[in-house]
C-alpha cells in the first residue's frame, strides 16, 4: 500500500472524459483514473476552495459524518478489474472503523473535504501506474508528457494496453514504450 496525493485534474482530449491524476507520494509514479463530470467538479472545487451556495453530495455526505461524531480516516484505491478502478473509504466511529465499498472518484473527493489519506495497493500501481524515470522531476515535463498520453488514448485503448501488458509473459529485457514516441510505420496500420 503506497500513500498517494493528488497531482491534477484534467480532460483526455480524445473522449473527452475527467481524469484524476494521483502520484506516489515517494516517487514518480503516476495512476491516471479516468472519473466522471461532477466528480472532477467535486475534487476541483474543494481543491481549488471555491465555495457553492449549497452543498454538493459528497459536502453532505461529510457533513452527515461530521454529525454523526464520525470520520474518514482513509481512502484507498484497493483493485483494477474488468477495466474499472475500486477503492475503499475507511470510516472511524466510537473508536471502531469501517470500510465502504466506493468508486475512487467519490472516495477521492470525500478525502479531499476530510482532509483524509489517499492510498493505492500496489498491485494496482504495479499493473495501471506510469512512472516517470529520473532523480530530478521536472513537473511541467511531466504533465506535457502526461498530455500528450492523454490525447493519444482513449480509456477503452487504455484498458486494453492494461489487458496486453498483463497477458504478457514478464520480461526483463522488454522496454516500455515512451508516451510522446511516434508508433512506427507497422503500428500505424491500425
């Protein structure tokens, strides 16, 4: 289980759909988790502090565990299956927790309103995370680099990367292929 934090929020250009960019905290790993509309507004809008005249649903559902003398303590986004990211919330009352199956996008945005953790088994890192090579990071080479990614997939090309990548016998000498690098001409006969 790695600790994650929230690097950004953007659009893949191609389908048009919100993304969640969480980084390792210690490292350079990147999980992208493509998210719907008003969960990107959610996480945004809290991240950014903007405030709304009424409050949105993960607001209330925080409010109601603030009544309720309970808390998050935790999110974690737990397994990839079938192409779809779950995750956890980890809730602390009267001294004792739970955990409430949820989608990463609501978890995300309730850790975010409080002020919780946000976690990734590493399996999940292992099998869906892009990692960025080299000692220095250059944030603003990242995000170009993770820009272009994005407006050269779709989440369907995604998860089916994911799905080649994991059928794949592991090899060693095999390298990983570079998200701004050209296809060559055989792969462009798609």
């Amino acid at each position: 289980m790695q600790e994650m934090v929230i690097y950004g929020v953007s659009f893949d250009l191609v389908g048009k759909q919100p993304i969640v960019l969480l980084k390792t905290q210690d490292g350079n790993k990147f999980l992208p988790i493509w998210i719907g509309h008003s969960e990107a507004a959610a996480i945004l809008m809290k991240l950014q502090g903007a405030a709304t005249p009424r409050p949105l649903t993960h607001d209330l559902f925080s409010e109601t565990l603030s009544q309720l003398e309970a808390h998050v303590t935790k999110v974690c986004v737990t397994e990839l299956r079938d192409n779809t990211f779950f995750a956890t919330i980890t809730i602390q009352q009267d001294g004792g927790e739970i955990e409430v199956d949820s989608r990463p996008s609501d978890a995300i945005a309730l850790a975010v309103r409080a002020e919780a953790p946000i976690f990734a088994d590493d399996r999940v890192i292992e099998e869906s995370a892009i990692e960025f090579e080299g000692e220095e990071v250059n944030e603003e080479e990242i995000v170009d680099e993770f820009r272009k990614f994005l407006d050269q997939v779709t989440p369907e090309e995604f998860a089916s990367e994911l799905a080649e990548e994991q059928a794949e016998p592991d090899e060693e000498d095999e390298a990983e292929p570079e998200l701004d690098a050209e296809p060559d001409e055989e792969e462009r006969e798609d």
